[in-house]
C-alpha cells in the first residue's frame, strides 16, 4: 500500500473511506497528500478534491492537487497488468511524459518538498504495482539524489 522514498510514501484510497483513509495517514504524519490523479474526482464519497481537502484539513493535513502528474486515462490499461508488454509499454509511455518541462518541475516541487515535509502522494489503486504513482516515486528518487549532489 506505501513505498517511502525521499520522505515521500505513495498512498491509494482502494479499499478505505474517507474516516479510514484519514486514520490509515495519521501515523506517518503527513503534513501534506499531494493528488497525482489525472481529475481529482471520485465515485466514492470523500475523495473528490473538495471533500477531499476538507477533510484533510481537518486532519491537520495540507492537500494538494498536481494534475500534471496524472496518468492519462488511455495509458492505465497496462498498469493494471503488471508484467506484461501493455504494462512495458504504459511505463514508458508515462516515463516519457514524466521527462517534459511542467512534469518535470513538479517532480522537483515533490523532491524539495520531501526534503521539509512528509509527504504522502495519492491515486487510487491500493497496490504500487499498479498505479503510476510508483513510477512518480522514483523519478522523484532521482531528482533527490540530483539535488543532494548540488
């Protein structure tokens, strides 16, 4: 369900309400979640980017959306196949887009952040292995380590 990387973990709401949600966040001390979904809109109740953010706030919990970080919705199909040649091909796919100039610099928001805060980045599949969040982990990895190196 998590992955910690650079003083960030990687966070899905499959499976949790919104109380859950909030309860499951509370022992890794989040100051902020930051939404990686393409739309920050849910069919489940609490987890639209309003109700959302209300919440967390509630918790003490600064929310922010990076929409630029999203997967688009005709690359997730792979993701969910994990291992196989749609899912190679839907990594790289996202990769690629992680490598443009506005992807790029809210890589390095999430890497500086990380640095000050804990961090929490939100999409809604439970397990890491597919969503597009874990690929976003590592990138932000990587611009960590760059930044160490400055």
């Amino acid at each position: 369900m998590w992955t910690e990387t650079s003083g960030i973990i990687g966070v899905g709401y499959e499976g949790h309400d919104i109380s859950s949600f909030i309860a499951f966040l509370e022992p890794w001390k989040i100051d902020v979640l930051v939404d990686v979904r393409l739309n920050a809109i849910s069919r489940k109740k609490g987890f639209s980017k309003t109700a959302l953010s209300s919440a967390l706030a509630e918790a003490g919990i600064r929310y922010e959306h990076l929409p630029i970080l999203g997967n688009p919705k005709d690359n997730r199909d792979g993701f969910w196949s994990p291992g196989t040649n749609a899912a190679k091909q839907a990594y790289a796919r996202y990769r690629e887009l992680l490598r443009a100039a506005p992807a790029h610099a809210a890589l390095m928001k999430l890497a500086k952040l990380g640095t000050s805060e804990h961090v929490a980045l939100l999409c809604f599949e439970a397990s890491e292995t597919c969503c597009h969040r874990r690929l976003i982990l590592e990138a932000v990895e990587a611009e960590a380590a760059a930044l160490a190196h400055i």
